[in-house]
C-alpha cells in the first residue's frame, strides 16, 4: 500500500515538471511583445539566402535571478548611502582628505544628494578660511593641494551641468573659498559664467558670495549695492525683505521671533563690502536689521569683520551683543579679541590699563556665559597682560617695598585667575607663566618668586621652556640679583646642552642686559670666553654693548602714583571675585536677564545721550506703528507667550531694545571716530605730512573717567539725575542717525 502511494507521487511529480517545462517551450515558439521590441528579427529583405532568420531566445528569469538582481540594486543603494554619509561626518571634522577620496570613488556623482555635497564644500571654505589665519610653517599645504585640485576639477562640472541636483549653496561655498585663496580670475571666470546663465543654480547664496568675492578686490561701493539690490529679488518674498532689512521697519511684534525665512549670507555680505569701503553707518543699519529680525540668530560671522575694520571699542560691543543672544563666537575670534584689547593697553596711563584688563576679564565672562569657550592662548593673553601692569611708566622707581607689594597683589590675582579657569579645564601655555616670572620676579624676592610660579606651571601641567630660563635670567637682573643670574644662566646652559646646541647671540644679549643692571661685567667676560664657537665679531659687538651701556646715564622717570595703582589693581582682582561668585554653582550659561553685563568701551557722545525713560519712550515710537498694515502673512509673529530665549533666559522685546539702543551709540561711536580721523588727515595733508593710520585699537581715549566696564562695578549712567538735557535735539539726532522719522499716527 506504501508502494503504490509513492508510486502515484512520482506520477504526479513528473506530471508537474512537464507542465512547467511547456512554459519555457511556449516562450521561444511565441516570444512576447516586450521582447520583440528589445531584439527585432532582422527583416528578410536584409537577409541573404543563405543567412537563416536569426532570433532570440528569451529565457526568464527565476525567482532566485530577481531576488539577486534586486539584491544587489539594494547593495549598491546603501553603499551609495553609506559613501554620502562618511562624507558628510568627515566634513564635519575637517577631514578633508577623506570625505574628497570618498567623493571621487563614486562613480555616478549625479545621484549625490544636495546636501552632501554642500556640506563638503562648506567644509572647504572654513577650513581654508581658518588655514589663512595660521601661521605658515602650521598650515597643511598638503591637504590644501588635494583641496585646490577637487575644486579645479569641479568648477566644469558646474559649467557643464553634470551635477544636476546642486544648488546654490555649494556655489557660494566654491567662490569663498576662491575668495580666501585669493584666485580672483578663477573666480571671477565663475562668476561671469553663472551671472550670466540662465536657470542656473544662482540664488541669493551665490549673490552674497559673489559681493564679498568682488569687495575683497577692487570693486566699486556702487556696484556692489547693485548687486545686493538684484540678489534680494532673487529671494521668497522679496518686497517684505527689502522693507525689514531697510531702516526704520516695523516688526508686527517685538515681544516674539518673525516667522520670516532670511537667508543671512546676502546682508552678511553687503554690511562686510559696506565695512571694507568705509561706510560704518550703512554697515551698521545692516547689523541692526538682522539683531531685529532674528536678534537669537545671528551667528558669529557678523563679528570679525567689525573686528577686523572698526576700533576694538565698538568691535566689543558687537561681541558682548552676539553673546547676549547666546551666540558665543568661535575660539579663532575669541582670541582675536584678546590680542586686539591686550594690544590697546597704555602703559602711560594706570587707569586706562586697568580698564583694558577689566574689559578681556568681562569679556572672557561673555563668552562664558553664552556657553562658548576660552582657548590657552585666550587665557595666556590675559595673564600676560595682568603681568604687563608692572611695567607702567613709574613702577621701576619706586622703592622695593613699594615694588615688592605691587608684585604680591598682581600674583594674588593671577592665582585666582589660575583657580577660575580650572573650573573650566583651561590652562595658559608657557608664555603665560614666563611674563609672570619676568615681570612680578623682576620686582623682588625673584629666587622665591620663580619657584613659586614654576610649582604654579606644574600644576598646569606645563613644562619650561628655554624661553622659561631666559626668562629667569632677566627678572634676575632686574632684580639685581646677582647669584641668581649665575644660577639662571647654568640652567639655560645645561638645557641648551640638553638639545645638543649652544647658546646663541640671543642668550648672550639677556646676559649682557642682566649684568649692566647688576654692574657685574665679569659674568660677561666669562661667558664670552667660553663661546668660541662665535664669530670674533659677534662677542666684539657684545662686549661693546656691555661697556657702552655700563657708561649710559640711569634713566630718571618719575615714580608711578603706588596708591592708585593699589587701588587699580584691587579692581581687577574684584571683578576676578565676582566672576568667581557667579559661576560658582553654575559655571555654565548665564542668565544675562538679571546680571549686569557691561556692553560698552566707552561713554557715547553726548548728543545721543538721554534718560532712560526717554531712550525707552523714543525707541517705543520708532518701533511701533499700529496705522501700518502688516507687510504680509509670511511676517506675522508666532502666536504665543513673549519669547524668552532658553540659552541665557533674555526676553526677546528686552534684547531687541538693548540691542537698538547699542545700535544707536555705535552709530554714533562710528560717526565721531570716522570724523576725527578725516580731519587728521586733512591736516596731515594740509601740513605736507603723511596721513595717519586709523586708530582701530585706540581705548579710552580722552575718556578715562569711564565706569562699568568691570563686573564689579555698577552699570553706566550716563545722564544723571536731574541733569538737565535738551530731549528734542538729541531725539532729532538719534532720529538722524537712523535715518527714521516719527511714523504716521492713526
């Protein structure tokens, strides 16, 4: 019974391999449509007799065929997807050499998604942007080659139109990075191209780019504003962008954010062309557009080109204004800011200085607060320019008790600066704690002094340097410490030995400076006896320095005012406590809203100066308009609660008119300083002598009484109670200045 069941099994077995077999027969006796029409049978007629009609057979695929096939379609879409995301994530790093291998080794670059290659070529011009602001033996000129080659090898296929997904975008990134590289006839081939196609991927990006491409050469105001003008007609709602970005627009609602697509690249370029070509005033109008539109939004690149063309004075206030809205800028700038404030202090003055230091205090505290970052280098500026206040004009003649009390306050503080940073995980480099050793060293008590800031450097994780024991050597000598200098130039011997190297002319002229201060010339002598690896010349030349300076008359400078500096110093190192104090429990995002932040480094002139109820009052009336109809739809404000920003807790309507009112005092700030500085050089010129340089890191000058710039001390008040104040004529000017009038009332 079992036998014949398998028996009708095989039957029916054998029976269904037929069926399916007569498939197969059917398709080559019958061939469908679809296969006639991929492979025609010759005709006849162009057959010779002999040639027998040639056909196709078609065989179908199978199941298994399909799945493979549609399996390896799937492989190669998600390696194509994998490609595009390692591209992008070595963008973000900054690996350029990676992400650009991996965009040549796909194969059908038209499938690249948009994005991707916008964030590569973004990735481009920010590195190459920051590689400009490194010294040469920093740069990476290998990367660059590879860089500079993938962008000559891409502006074609921007001509040719083989990348059909690319926008504008990455057009704008490839013509800044021409612009940072200064190609200017690849770029301004490019940029011929595309101004002058049709349907091409031009938008307001590429217009933005091409301003500060053109403004970065020779290119006239004039042609620029055109520019500008024909780049914002390129843009969604063009009329209500144009009426916002002009002075004197009105927001539908000052209390919440505007519901405004803005792309900011465009206005960035033309307050930067406005910048470069001098014209502060329309520059400004830019900025005080775009703080009122998006006062959150506004990223840090509209920081550094005030720092690069205005006084540091109003360069800050930009700054402080970015932070406020909890836009910190990048370590790059941050440091930029330091250097620009340490290079304005004035060592003639001790109140001018004071203020220079209490500024890079407040505006290490800014930053901070905004959640931004301090760099080493940024750390060392400030502990070199704390050292630096012992050697104001003065100092050096006051007696060592004198000298001596200075020095303990100045490295008091810069303890407590030490302690603040730790809190952040930031250290100084070498050069900070050499200043420290060189001048508080310098004053007295140097042996201890130096092995007290050497256990500071330890702490830090810092080791000396040889600049460390020259450093040594001159407060040595400026200390007149005479064992000391033998110590100190043992140790810079023993580390040149070290290396394999010899002191060099440099060390011998710290010696030679060392002993005229100490009228110890035969420490000279025997040195020099020992560097007969020396040009006879060169230890001629050193030994007649030594004996020229030992017969120079000592220098008379009168003796600096001790209390005053006291007290200076005693400033410094109170807003060091405040600082501390704030960020004890929260060394994080600050809430700005109920702090004083000192936004200002100097005191407005005086015709825009009002009382606050009056500043409030005229900004109210300039900034409101309830017989204007709302622009459009698009502009209408978010319905809701006002809006207080999460970051650093500032409601929006309290930041717009903060930031209107600095606005207003930059405006001002720039209209006297750009004055001064034309009547310099027609005078200059009117006297056949040669203009002068703008003043861009001139401080508190003419203006030493100005407070609030430390975090300890109170806020600016600059129109006291009952003073009496023309209000008309300085709403006038400030109604001037902004270019406004008073809108129509219902």
């Amino acid at each position: 019974m079992l036998a014949a069941r398998l028996s009708r099994a095989q039957l029916q077995l054998q029976s269904h391999r037929t069926w399916l077999r007569s498939f197969g027969q059917r398709a080559t006796i019958a061939p469908t449509s679809a296969s006639l029409t991929q492979h025609p049978i010759r005709p006849a007629s162009n057959r010779t007799p002999r040639e027998p009609a040639k056909t196709r057979k078609f065989v179908p695929r199978s199941g298994d065929e399909s799945r493979r096939a549609g399996a390896l379609q799937e492989a190669d879409e998600a390696h194509l997807v994998a490609q595009q995301r390692a591209i992008r994530e070595a963008s973000k790093n900054l690996d350029l050499h990676t992400a650009i291998t991996i965009y040549w080794n796909i194969k059908r670059k038209e499938l690249i998604i948009d994005p991707v290659r916008t964030s590569l070529t973004q990735a481009i011009a920010f590195w190459t942007r920051v590689q400009k602001t490194l010294p040469e033996a920093e740069r990476d000129e290998a990367t660059a080659k590879i860089v500079s080659d993938f962008v000559q090898a891409f502006i074609p296929t921007i001509k040719s139109h083989k990348l059909v997904r690319l926008n504008g975008q990455a057009v704008a990134h490839i013509l800044r990075y021409l612009t940072a590289t200064k190609s200017w006839e690849d770029g301004n081939r490019l940029w011929s191209y595309l101004r002058d196609t049709e349907g091409g991927p031009v938008d307001a990006n590429v217009y933005g780019a091409a301003i500060e491409m053109l403004a970065a050469q020779d290119a006239k105001l004039e042609d620029l504003e055109a520019l500008y003008e024909t780049g914002l007609a390129k843009l969604p709602h063009s009329e209500v962008i144009s009426y916002q970005l002009s002075p004197g627009s009105i927001l539908p609602d000052r209390e919440r954010d505007v519901a405004l697509k803005l792309a900011r690249q465009l206005p960035f370029a033309i307050m930067l062309a406005r910048l470069m070509r001098g014209d502060a005033q329309n520059a400004y109008h830019i900025l005080d557009s775009m703080l009122k539109l998006r006062p959150s939004k506004v990223d840090s690149r509209f920081n550094y080109p005030f720092l690069e063309e205005r006084p540091i004075s109003e360069a800050y206030s930009v700054f402080a204004m970015s932070c406020k809205a909890g836009n910190p800028v990048r370590k790059s700038q941050f440091r930029a800011l330091l250097s620009a404030l340490r290079q304005s202090a004035d060592l003639t003055d001790a109140r001018k200085y004071a203020l220079t230091v209490k500024a890079m205090l407040t505006a290490s505290y800014i930053q901070l607060g905004a959640g931004g970052t301090i760099p080493r280098n940024g750390l060392t500026e400030i502990i070199i320019v704390l050292a630096d206040m012992l050697r104001i004009e003065g100092i050096s003649a006051l007696h060592s008790e004198q000298k001596l009390q200075l020095a303990a306050s100045i490295q008091r503080t810069f303890r407590k600066v030490l302690d603040l940073a730790d809190r952040y995980d930031v250290r100084p480099t070498v050069a900070g704690f050499n200043s420290m050793i060189t001048q508080v060293a310098g004053l007295g008590r140097p042996a201890e002094v130096v092995t007290e800031i050497l256990r500071e450097a330890q702490k830090s994780n810092v080791k000396p340097t040889l600049v460390t024991r020259r450093s040594i050597l001159v407060a040595a000598g400026t200390a007149g410490d005479t064992e000391l200098i033998k110590k100190a130039w043992g140790w810079l011997v023993e580390a040149r030995a070290s290396k394999d190297e010899y002191p060099d002319t440099t060390d011998l002229h710290i010696l030679v400076n060392a002993c005229v201060a100490t009228r110890t010339p035969d420490l000279v002598h025997k040195a020099i006896s020992e560097m007969s690896y020396l040009d006879e010349s060169e230890r001629d030349n050193a030994i007649s320095r030594l004996e020229a300076d030992l017969d120079a008359p000592s220098s008379t400078t009168p003796p600096a005012d001790v209390d005053g500096l006291v007290a200076e110093i005693a400033g410094i190192e109170a807003d060091v406590d405040v600082f501390e104090a704030r960020t004890r429990d929260n060394p994080g995002v600050q809430d700005f809203s109920a702090q004083h932040v000192p936004m200002l480094l100097f005191t407005p002139p005086k015709d825009v100066q009002l009382p606050e109820s009056e500043m409030r009052k005229l900004y109210d009336e300039l900034t409101t308009d309830t017989a204007a109809p709302s622009p459009s739809t698009d502009a209408e404000a978010a319905k809701g609660p006002p809006v207080i920003l999460e970051s650093t807790k500032m409601p929006l309507g309290q930041l717009r008119y903060e930031n209107w009112k600095l606005i207003t005092y930059l405006l001002a700030e720039a209209d006297r300083h750009d004055k001064t500085y034309i009547d310099a050089v027609d005078a200059a010129i009117a006297s056949g002598q040669r203009p002068p340089q703008r003043g861009y890191t001139d401080l508190f000058r003419g203006d030493s009484t100005i407070s609030g710039v430390g975090l300890s001390e109170p806020p600016q008040e600059f129109v006291k109670e009952g003073e009496e104040v023309d209000v008309e004529k300085v709403r006038r000017r400030i109604m001037e200045l902004r270019k406004v009038s008073l809108p129509a009332q219902a």
